[in-house]
C-alpha cells in the first residue's frame, strides 16, 4: 500500500513534524509513502518524492516544510482536477493526507465529495480560523512571535513616548492579534471581527495619555477594515489581483492606521509590520507535540480506511471530524475573546 503526502497553501512552523510522524507511523505497518511536491500542484504536474525513515530524520524542529508548498487549485487549472485523479492512479496512490487550511482543505472536501478521493485532512493555518477543530498547530509559534515582538517594542515605545502600530496576520479572523495583543499587555486591538472604529480607537489612546501613560501599542490584523464614525469602510491591499482561491493580497493597514492615529491625536506613531516572520523559524514545543499527534492520527485514519475526515483537537483529546464540517465556515473571534481584550484597552 503506497500513501501520499501534501503540504498546501502558506508554510507553517510544525508541518515538518506532521510530515515525519504520518510517515513513521505508516511506515511502521508495512505502507510507502511518496511525498507530493508544492501542494496541489504537485498531484497536477506529477511531482513525486519517496519519504522514508532516512527522508524525515532530523526534521521535528525545522520551520517550513520539506515538500514545498503552493496556493495552487486544481479546479481552477483547466483539466487540473483529471490530472490530479491521473497522478493518482499511475502512482499506484491508495491514500492521500492532505497538509493545510481552508483552501487546501476545501479542495480536499470537494475531490472527496465528487469522486470518492481517499483523502484524510491535517488542520495547518497559524491563522487558527478552521471551525471543527479547537487550535491549528502553528498558531501557537505565530502567537509567540508577535507576543515577542511586542515585548521589545513596549521599550521603544516608552522610551521615545511614541505609538506603535504593530501589524500582524490574520486575513479574516484576529486570533494571533487577540492572543499576542492579551500576552504582550496592546492597549488597543483591531480585528476583522470587531470593528471598533479610527476615531474609537484614537480616544482610548488619548484617554491612556490623558492618564499620564505616554505611550501606546495598538496591534492591528492585516484583514481590519478601516471603519469609521460615519459608517465607512476601507480595505487596504497591497494589489486588486486575486490568487487562485479568490483571495486579495493584504498589507498597508499598519501604515494606514498609523496616519490616522498621528493626524488625529498629533501623538508620534510608528509602524512594525511583522509579515512572514510570524511564519518562520522552529515549532513551539506546543506546536511540536500537537502537530506530532495529528500526523499520528493521520495515519491511523489511513490505516482504518476513514476518508472524508480530518484530525481535530477537542479539549485535550485528538479526534477526527468530517472535512465538510470543518471547512463548511471560518471559525471567528467570538465576542467574549474581544472583550477580555478590551478589558486592558486605554
């Protein structure tokens, strides 16, 4: 019996040790596995790799993955979705774990849903916004990293009585800015979510200062809409063109938000744009453990023949759930996450 293996969409601190238990795993009960090259797009160009014991030795805390990754879509390549069931079948490819979130996932669901694909998903986004599972490995890195970074900044900050503005991730959900902002003490937060308002925002800066505390961080998600006292609502891109799953390229909201804030309140405002870093480098030890245990039960949904289904976290326990539940919508930053938050602002 012979399993494939893909890693999809954006990279992600852990993949490498989901990658290296699924194979130990399998490899353990006689299977081979092929590791597929640059996501989709691999199973559409027929881009093959053998993964062994030899292959995933040494990869546990190594960032990034080792099959390479790509936001490609088969189903928006014309014949990608033949060429992908073709790669299949002349691979002699009985089994397939897919790596990745909401895009990757999706694509996961639909191959399942129309041709019976025999596909098992890993929930992989440091954006944490996949419904049918509690965390994603790699939120916790990305958190981590922003937690840092605002740390340092807390100095400067004081140390000039300056404002910053720090950007993080976070397209559609503000996870890592709720977490990191909470962690590192923000005294305002703006998510996709909740969309507190420039002007609401400047006043709980100039209440802070008013207070004698002058300075301020303010952690803003890339996904935020500028929204204003008026009812408006600005998006700001880095480019209109959308990728293969129909997404905007964010990027410029720290700028934007950093204007309004030094023109409305006349305090000096700077920007920290964190960007890939937030992806980068080495696991977690939380994100090592929580990936390792989802390639384990990647595996043994393979072993069982469960297609359709993904692994989840559920408390503390690894269980699996349909990829139709856990792609069917974005799980978001509920009301009484904010409002711990706001509890701090100002």
């Amino acid at each position: 019996m012979r399993a494939g293996i893909l890693t999809g969409g954006g990279d992600c601190p852990g993949l490498n040790a989901v990658i290296r238990a699924v194979v130990r795993r399998l490899h353990d009960h006689g299977w081979e596995v092929a590791g597929v090259r640059e996501g989709w797009r691999g199973l559409v160009d027929g881009k093959l790799m053998p993964l062994g014991p030899r292959e995933v030795s040494g990869i546990l805390p190594r960032g990034g993955t080792i099959l390479g990754t790509t936001r490609t879509n088969p189903y928006k390549l014309e014949g990608g979705v033949e060429r992908v069931l073709a790669t299949v079948e002349a691979s002699g490819i009985d089994a397939l774990v897919a790596i990745g979130g909401e895009d990757t996932l999706g694509v996961a669901t639909r191959l399942y849903a129309e041709h019976s694909f025999p596909v098992v998903g890993v929930p992989k986004t440091i954006d944490n916004d996949l419904s049918g599972t509690d965390y994603t490995f790699g939120f916790d890195t990305a958190v981590w990293v922003c937690t840092e970074a605002i740390d340092r900044l807390h100095t400067t900050a004081e140390s000039h009585n300056r404002v910053m503005v720090v950007e993080v991730m976070g397209r559609h959900t503000g996870w890592i800015a709720v977490m990191s902002g909470i962690a590192g003490g923000a005294d305002v937060i703006l998510i996709p979510e909740q969309p507190m308002t420039v002007e609401g925002a400047c006043e709980e800066i100039k209440s802070r200062h008013a207070s004698g505390k002058v300075f301020s961080i303010v952690v803003v998600s890339e996904g935020y809409e500028l929204t204003y006292a008026s009812g408006e609502r600005r998006q700001v891109t880095q480019e209109a063109a959308l990728d293969a799953f129909g997404h905007v390229r964010f990027g410029g909201v720290g700028d934007a938000l950093a204007q309004e804030i030094e023109e409305r309140t006349g305090y000096e405002t700077r920007v920290t744009v964190l960007g890939h870093v937030q992806r980068g480098g080495s696991p977690t030890p939380r994100d090592r453990v929580l990936a390792t245990r989802y390639g384990l039960k990647a595996a043994d949904l393979v072993l069982a023949g469960s297609w359709g289904r993904m692994v989840a976290l559920r408390g503390d326990a690894i269980v699996d759930v349909s990829l139709e539940e856990a792609t069917a919508e974005l799980k978001t930053v509920p009301p009484e996450w904010y409002d711990v938050a706001k509890a701090f602002f100002g």
